[in-house]
C-alpha cells in the first residue's frame, strides 16, 4: 500500500486556496460603489430584470452578493477539509486493519462518511489518539456557515458560535493564524 499524503492535502490546500480567493473576488466586488451592473443580457441574451432599478435595490442585491460569496466559499473550504479528512480516515483504517485495499474496509469508511463533519474529527481523536488543533475552529466556522445558510446570517441557540456574542444578530467565527494573516 502507498499513501501519498502530499497529494492528498494539496487537494485540501487547493481547496483552501479557492476558497480564500472566491470569497476576496466575491466581497470586493460587493463592497465596490462602482460596480453596479447586474445584468447578463450582453452576454447570454436574456434579460430577467428590467435596466435601471434603483440604487437601494441594487444594494439589497450586493449585500445578498455578498453573503452568498462568503456562505459558498465556507462550504467551499469545509468540503475541501471534509475531503482531506475523509482520506485520512481511508489510509488510518487500512493501517489499522492492515488491509490490502480500500474494499476491505468499506463498510468502516461508510460508516465514517455518514458522520457530521464536527463528529468526524472528533472521531479520528477518540480511535486514532490524534490532536486536532484546530477542532473548535472548525467547528466554528461550519456553525457560522450553518447560520448564514439555514438562519440567514442570525446565529441560533442550537448553533450558538459565541457565549459572548452581543446579540442573536453577532456570528462569531474562531479561527487560527498568525497576526499577519498566514495559517
């Protein structure tokens, strides 16, 4: 058996990487007073919105621009870990069992794919004794993606990312790095 580990976490930096690009593109270009323009009709030829709607409604489009960019570039970057962590799991279980292909632990690594993803790492914890560093940053970012997704960016009990949080309107999001912002 060979595991090629570095391709394996490429995959999950890659990942990362777009996440991190898509979701600068996508707020900078909500952010930016001189990008107005939502129509497509010059390139597709269809136009579902008439020319010329008022700067408050193109606004309300930017900020939902802008909320949509950040929830996919989180579910962009969770599923790219989820990946990573999927793969692991494949490689530690067939060490484990010594097995001699992914076949002979399907039944291990189906049963680990239907776990949530927080559980997961938990999991690869508790049976690999391996330190997730980053566990509660983890698990704060996927509720703040959980929140933005199903609540529409207002944070709920059951998904509460902050105890100190000012109000059920604050999305607290934990994350490593250092103060310049390299991981």
């Amino acid at each position: 058996m060979r595991i090629e580990l570095d391709k394996i976490q490429e995959r999950a930096l890659k990942g990362a990487r777009r996440a991190y690009v898509f979701m600068g593109l996508g707020v900078n270009a909500a952010l930016d007073e001189r990008l107005n323009d939502y129509q497509l009709s010059h390139i597709t030829s269809i136009q579902l919105l008439k020319d010329g709607l008022d700067q408050d409604t193109v606004t309300q489009f930017k900020e939902a621009y802008c909320e949509w960019t950040i929830n996919s570039s989180l579910r962009e970057l969770l599923e790219s870990f989820q990946f990573f962590i999927e793969e692991v799991y494949l490689c530690l279980i067939m060490i484990k069992k010594n097995a001699a292909s992914p076949l002979h632990v399907k039944a291990d690594v189906r049963r680990f794919d239907k776990k949530p993803f927080p559980s997961k790492l938990a999991y690869l914890e508790e049976q690999f004794s391996i330190p997730i560093e980053s566990l509660e940053s983890l698990r704060s970012i996927n509720k703040a993606r959980n929140c933005i997704t199903h609540r529409g960016g207002v944070e709920g009990v059951q998904n509460s990312v902050s105890p100190t949080a000012a109000s059920q309107t604050d999305v607290f999001v934990q994350a490593l790095g250092e103060v310049d912002g390299h991981l």
